[in-house]
C-alpha cells in the first residue's frame, strides 16, 4: 500500500481522515485561508459521527430483536400450562 493513503471501509476512517485534513489546515501558516474548506471540513465530519452513531443504533436494535425472537420462540415451544379454576 502507498504511504499516506487511508484505506476507507466504515464511517469512523472518514473521520480519521477527515480529522487529519482538519489538522492540517489548523497548522498551516494562515489557517483563516482554509476557513471554507475547514467549515465544508467539519460538516462532514459532524455527518460522519451521525452515521456512526445511527449504524451503531441499528445493529443494536438487530440484536435486541433477535433476542426477542429467540425468547418467543421458547415462549411457543413450552408446554401450554392450564390454570386451576376456583
């Protein structure tokens, strides 16, 4: 792999990267240059966390849901246990 290529598979690399342009227009000689980009920059960045944290939610509600399948599943397969009338 070529030095200084970022290999991007999930949200949290577009960060990374996105955090490392940011840092790089913070260190230039006149960073105020750089403000539309740092502005477009930071937007995305701020999208990226969402996602993240939207992706993170719905595997969390996937999990949840399969297990509630697997306890209705064992609610259905238990014997069917009658009440004593009084």
């Amino acid at each position: 792999m070529v030095s200084g290529y970022l290999s991007i598979k999930d949200p949290s690399d577009i960060e990374k990267a996105i955090a490392k342009m940011l840092n790089k227009i913070l260190l230039s000689d006149d960073p105020l240059t750089h403000a539309q980009k740092f502005a477009s920059l930071t937007n995305s960045w701020v999208n990226c966390r969402r996602l993240n944290i939207d992706t993170s939610e719905v595997e969390q509600v996937r999990e949840e849901l399969a297990e509630l399948r697997k306890q209705l599943s064992e609610i259905r397969n238990a014997p069917i246990i009658e009440l004593e009338k009084q």
